[in-house]
C-alpha cells in the first residue's frame, strides 16, 4: 500500500507540475506584453535585484502571497494546457443527461472529465484561444469573469488533486527564480529544418497541442533556446 502511494506521488507530483511549467514559459515567449506584465510584478514585489529573489522569499515566503499576475499566468497556462483530467466509475441508477435530452446509463462504464474540452468551450469562455491572465483577475459580472465550474485544472470534489497548493508553489518559484534572467523561446521552426523529415504537426494551428505521455505533453518535446534576458 505504502509503495503504491509513494509511486502515485511521485508520478502524479513530477510530471504534472513539470509539463505545466514548459507551457508556461511557452505562452510567456509568445505573449511578450504578458511576460513583462509578470516581470514588472517580480520588480515591484522582490525588488529589482533578482539575484535577491531567493533570499528574500526564504526570508518572507509569505511575498509569494502577493504574485497576483503570476498566479493569473499559470492558471490560464493551465485552462490552455491542463496537465491532467479526471476519472469516475459509472454507477448504477447515474446517468448523464445530454443537451439533446438522451439519458446515457454509467453503470460498467469509466467517465473521462476531460478538463481540455471543458476549458477550450466556446460556450463558457470568452476569447477562448487568447492567453489572458487578466480572465483570472477581473471581478465578478466583468464579461471575462471565469464562469463558475468550468475550470478544472486539479479535478474536483473530494478526491481532487491534493496536491495542487504544492504544484502551484513550485511553479510560482520557479517563475520568480528564472523569468528576469533568461529568455526562453521557442523554437518550432528552427527544430523543423533540423527535422525535416518530421513534418510540421499542428492542432487547430498549434504546433504545441498536448500528447499524452503520462500526463499532457507539449508535442515534439516543445524546442526551446534559453539565453540571458537583455531587459
Ligand atoms: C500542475 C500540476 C498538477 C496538475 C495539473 C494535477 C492534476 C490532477 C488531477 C486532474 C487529478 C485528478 C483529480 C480528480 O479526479 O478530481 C489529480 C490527482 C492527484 N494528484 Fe495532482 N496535479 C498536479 C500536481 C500534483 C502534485 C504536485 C502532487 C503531489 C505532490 C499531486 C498528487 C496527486 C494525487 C496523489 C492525486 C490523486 C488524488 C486522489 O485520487 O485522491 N498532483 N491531479
């Protein structure tokens, strides 16, 4: 029982957190006006110094509390790119009622929540394929207000993620220890004429879409160049 628990850990605290960090800094070197939004927060919270970043916050890890911005970019990194979706069993006497009315029986069935689905639906989410931090810190009646049940990047009710705090945590740290002193970009097409025999893959003109592999993957590994940030 103990090694089960430790490998579901171990398995479900690495692989998540790490994919969801690639696509973080992927969406932060497309979206240049989002990524000095992100950077001047760091500034104005930590100081302009960021070779300070982790002394301070070893000091006051509480200032992580003030990283609005940053906790907006990962939340929409994770309606884009949610890492993971959850699983029930089907039950007997539990339906699902479709919008055209059919009652569909679970019993002996397994029912996929698929959080990208639910968080690319055009019905719930207004400008859909934009990354806008600003959805997450809106209020409540502002159009962009995220629409309540529709984001479920770590699943819900009592078996959501339960580690969800932590993964948050570490990508915020992560983000305040390198998003000042390097640029990371992507790199797709450089990759491509490296690879030409790969062919150029998209999904709805995404050259990023997720595979599974354990969790959702950036597709061909998301090429990267990493130097060190000129701002
Ligand atoms: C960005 C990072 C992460 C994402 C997107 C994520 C997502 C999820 C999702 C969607 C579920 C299923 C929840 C449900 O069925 O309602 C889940 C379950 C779980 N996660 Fe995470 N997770 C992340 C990070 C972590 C971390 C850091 C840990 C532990 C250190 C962790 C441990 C677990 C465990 C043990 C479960 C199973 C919970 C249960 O069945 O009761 N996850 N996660």
């Amino acid at each position: 029982m103990a090694t089960s628990q430790i490998r579901t850990f171990m398995f479900a605290g690495h692989d998540t957190t790490s994919s969801t960090m690639c696509y973080t800094l992927h969406l932060l070197s497309k979206n240049p006006t989002a990524r000095h939004q992100l950077i001047a927060e760091h500034n104005d919270v930590l100081g302009p110094d960021y070779k300070q970043a982790a002394k301070q916050i070893s000091e006051r890890p509480n200032l992580l509390n003030q990283l609005l911005y940053t906790s907006a970019v990962i939340k929409e990194t994770l309606r884009l790119y949610p890492a993971a979706s959850s699983v029930r069993s089907g039950e007997p006497g539990c339906s699902i009622s479709t919008p055209n009315g059919l009652q569909l029986p679970t019993d002996g069935f397994l029912i996929w929540i698929n959080a990208y689905v639910l968080h690319n639906h055009r019905e719930h989410w207004p400008e859909i394929d934009s990354f806008l931090p600003e959805r997450w810190i809106v209020n409540e009646g502002d159009p962009l207000y995220p629409p309540k049940g529709a984001d479920r990047p770590f699943g819900s009710g009592p078996r959501n993620c339960i580690g969800q705090k932590l993964a948050v945590l570490e990508l915020k740290l992560i983000l305040v220890l390198t998003a000042r002193e390097f640029d990371i970009k992507s790199v797709y097409e450089e990759w491509g004429e490296l690879h030409p025999t790969k062919g150029i893959k998209t999904l709805n003109g995404d050259r990023a879409y997720q595979i599974i592999s354990g969790s959702a993957h950036p597709n061909d590994g998301l090429p990267c160049r990493v130097s060190l940030a000129t701002h």
